[in-house]
C-alpha cells in the first residue's frame, strides 16, 4: 500500500503508528497544494504498475485521484462527478438541470452583483464555491454583513444560497458501478446561524420510517445526477416541510471521524469497504445498524466537569476514541477548523446512547441535553 499526503501528516507519530512499517509513503511539501500537486505526486507513487485501487480521503484528493483510476481504467466515482464535487457552483447547475430539490441559488462575480441578488431575499447563505470544512460559509442578513464578509474573505467568486430553515442531516454511500450498495442516514448537530459548524452526528438518524426513505432517495439522486461510477459519496441535506433539500456533496470519505462513527453503527470497517469498492470487490451490505453511534465537539463548558479527559477508564465504556484536551468557546467557532477535540462513542441503540453521554458529560447545557437521543433541533 503507498499513502500520498502532506508530509507533517505523514511524519505524526499517530499516523505512524496507524500506517505501520509496511506502508510506503509519498510525502508533499506543507504548502499550497493544487490538482496538478497530487496528481504528479500520486503518479509517481503509483509507477509503471496499475494500482488495484485508489481512494480519496481528503476534499484535495478528489480530481487527481480520478484522474489516476480513469488513467488505469480502476474503478472511481469519474472525472465529471470529481470535478462536480470540488466545484459548488456546477452542483447546483447540475441539481437544477436534474430537478433535484435545493435551494434557490446565484453564482456572483463581484460584490454588486452579490448587493442586488441579496436585496431580493433579505438575507441569504454566503459559500465560497471551492471550499470545505464550513470554511467560508456564513449568514448574512444585510448589504453591511455582506461587505464585511467579503472583505475578510476575498473570494475569487462565491454563492449565495437561500436560507433554508430545518435540521441537518448527511447520507453516506458507498456506489458500486453506478449502483449504490450501502446507504446510511445520519444525523447532525451544528452551532445554528450565522456559521453552521457541525458540533455532532450521529448514525444512524432518528427519522420516522417516511423521512429517512424521502432522505435517501435524494441522495440516490444525486449520484444517479452525478453520473457517479464507484467509491463514497457524502449528501448533506435539510429536512423541510416539504421534505429533504440538498445543501452540497462530496465523492470522498466524510471528515469529522463519520467514518469510524458510522462503521461502530452498522458493525463494519467502512473504510474497508471503501478500499474494496475502489479495487471493484464486494462489499459487506448489513441489513440494518447494528448499534447506534455518536460523534461530539465540545467545547469549554461542556469539557468543565466532564470525564472525556481520559477514555481509558473503566467508567468510559464504549468510548471508541477520545481528542479531546482543550477548546473554546462555541460561539467563536466559524468553521471545523475552529473546535477542539471530539469525542466518538457507542452503544446498544439511542437510548443507551443517552446514558453513556450523559456519564461522559454529567452536566450539559439545556441544548446539549436535548440532542442526548440523537434528535437534531431546527
């Protein structure tokens, strides 16, 4: 196997110890890193000898790693839904042309033009259109709120979105051929307006049978608008009254540990079965979860008087990992990168889910409490 990353990733002592002796790595220099990067670097990885399989983890990876498995004729999700995915703008013109449900949207040039599309809907969502981790992504309600933000932001060009009212959810993928094979509905946590960090997930959803169904048949049609060929694919919708609108997708694995949660939930290894996808294996397809999961940021007050601090006590039973040393305040946070640590954990179905968070955090907020059964407020 050959890792290509950036090489203080590679050099962690964490990464190390998880990659192990036999893994070959090909390191990139810790700078500004394009397509053109990855893929040079990730072709030299891979020689004069077809890989079985290639697999993109991070938003970076998603064109050149491809590019490579078109190169090789290898199964991959295909350049068009690649380059669908790191470009938000060309999803919400493929969305519209397939009459997938999202909301009403303008791609701006400039600053002006932004001014008189916000003028007709009072406020809006601002997205950078090729970024990720929430990076970006802000409510603004006013002309003065819009100038604001993009003087901090200087983005090249940007989307404003119509605010869409309703809780958050994700369904992960995995496509085989064009054929999706696994589909799990999760549920989310976030900081609410004007920033929207993502604070929790858990997997899977709490959703009446109806819901969950209308969930993941636009996630399937998002692939299907996609044109998607094989890997994993990440739909992050909103529940509305009249049901689930698309927010953005991803052909990648999902950051903020969803993987591992969501593996826990149905009992298997799920980057596993991302890597047998890539290599056109089968892939085990559990009926239903097997348990149910949950991912938390939190943040100071909710760390104060916790027992997250070491998750190898008898007391942390369940616990799958623990990052957590130190955080700020959740009303500063403005995108992933702004948390702290999280906290993965597991249990026989929701309730029980309830009981451990509430052994691991003894004294949550009112709105930290009200999510313990994996309900997700508006």
């Amino acid at each position: 196997m050959t890792v290509v990353d950036r090489a203080q990733a590679l050099a962690s002592p964490e990464t190390q110890r998880l990659l192990g002796p036999d893994v070959r790595t090909v390191p990139l220099a810790d700078t500004t890193l394009v397509t053109s990067d990855w893929y040079a670097a990730a072709r030299e990885a891979v020689g004069d000898q077809p890989p079985e399989g290639i697999v993109a983890f991070s938003e970076e990876h998603v064109v050149a790693a491809a590019m490579i498995a078109d190169e090789f004729r290898r199964p991959g999700p295909g350049l068009r839904a690649a380059l669908t995915s790191r470009d938000k703008t060309l999803q919400r013109a493929i969305f519209e042309r397939h009459g997938i449900a999202q909301p009403r949207w303008h791609h701006v040039h400039d600053l002006d033009e932004g001014a008189r599309w916000l003028s007709a809907f009072g406020r809006a969502v601002t997205k950078p259109t090729d970024r990720g981790g929430s990076e970006g992504v802000r409510l603004v309600a006013s002309l003065e709120e819009l100038r604001t933000w993009y003087g901090t932001e200087q983005p090249e060009t940007f989307l404003l979105e119509e605010y869409v009212a309703g809780p958050e959810y994700s369904v992960e993928l995995l496509v085989r051929a064009g054929a999706p094979v696994f589909v799990n509905v999760t549920g989310k946590r976030t900081t609410g307006p004007p920033h929207f960090v993502e604070v929790g997930h858990v997997a899977p959803a709490r959703l009446a049978e109806g819901d969950e169904a209308r969930m993941r048949s636009a996630a399937v049609a998002v692939v299907d608008a996609l044109g998607m060929g094989s890997g994993i694919a990440h739909v992050e919708l909103r529940q509305t009254d009249a049901g689930p609108v698309v927010m953005e997708v991803a052909v990648r694995t999902p950051g903020d540990y969803i993987m591992e949660m969501v593996g826990a939930a149905w009992g298997v290894d799920l980057f596993e079965q991302v890597i047998r996808v890539a290599c056109g294996r089968s892939v085990e397809q559990p009926a239903r979860p097997a348990a149910a999961a949950e991912v938390v940021f939190p943040d100071a007050d909710e760390i104060a008087g916790s027992r997250i601090a070491d998750p190898h006590q008898p007391w942390a039973s369940g616990v799958l990992l623990s990052t957590v040393t130190t955080a700020s305040e959740a009303t500063g946070w403005t995108d992933s990168l702004s948390r702290g640590g999280a906290l993965v954990h597991v249990a026989a179905d929701h309730e029980a889910l309830v009981d451990n968070r509430r052994r691991l955090f003894p004294a949550p907020s009112d709105e930290f409490d009200a999510t313990l059964a994996g309900e997700v407020p508006a």
